[in-house]
C-alpha cells in the first residue's frame, strides 16, 4: 500500500487522463471515420494521385468544412495527449523524489 498522500495523488491524476485520453481516442475516432469519407469522396484522384486543382479544392465547400472538423477533432485530442504528457512527467518526479530518499 502507497502511504504517501503525493505519490497518490499524482498516480489518481494519472490515471484519470489516461482514462479521458482512452475515451477521447474512442470519441475522436467514431467522428473522424465520416469525416475522412468526406475528405475522400471530395478528392479527385487518378491511381494514387490527386488530380484536383488547388483552386477547386479551396472552393469546396464540403472539403473545406470536413477539414476544418478534422483539425477540431486533432487539435482536441493533441489536448488530450498534452495532459497525459504533463500527468506522466509529474509522476515521474514524485516517484524520483521517493525513490531517492530511500537511496
């Protein structure tokens, strides 16, 4: 059992981005599945290549809003991914902390 009340904090902190980070991915991935169909279908491909013009794919409307929705969902779950990075180097330190004082 963990008797230091900041070791377990910091691993409750932990746990619960990494549980919204699990979630978020869930969430993020059921919304961009259509998007990326709209992505695709309003793309002009030849084999693997885009045969679109620049001009037309800035004037297309659908496109332009299906990527705006994939930068939302994106920049949400970088959000997300932030906060397990700031979570996982917090609990790092306590850890470190702990550990060297029984070095």
């Amino acid at each position: 059992m963990i008797k230091s009340k900041k070791i377990q904090e910091a691993i409750l902190e932990y746990e619960t981005v990494m549980v919204e980070a699990i979630q978020q991915t869930k969430t993020s991935y059921s919304f961009s599945q259509p998007i990326t169909l709209q992505i695709t279908n309003n793309i002009r491909y030849a084999g693997r290549g885009i045969t679109s013009s620049s001009n037309a794919l800035r004037k297309n409307i659908a496109l332009v809003s299906a990527l705006r929705d994939k930068f939302i969902w994106q920049n949400i779950q970088l959000d997300v991914l932030k906060d397990v990075h700031k979570a996982s180097k917090t609990l790092e330190k306590i850890l470190a902390e702990y550990l060297s004082e029984y070095s």
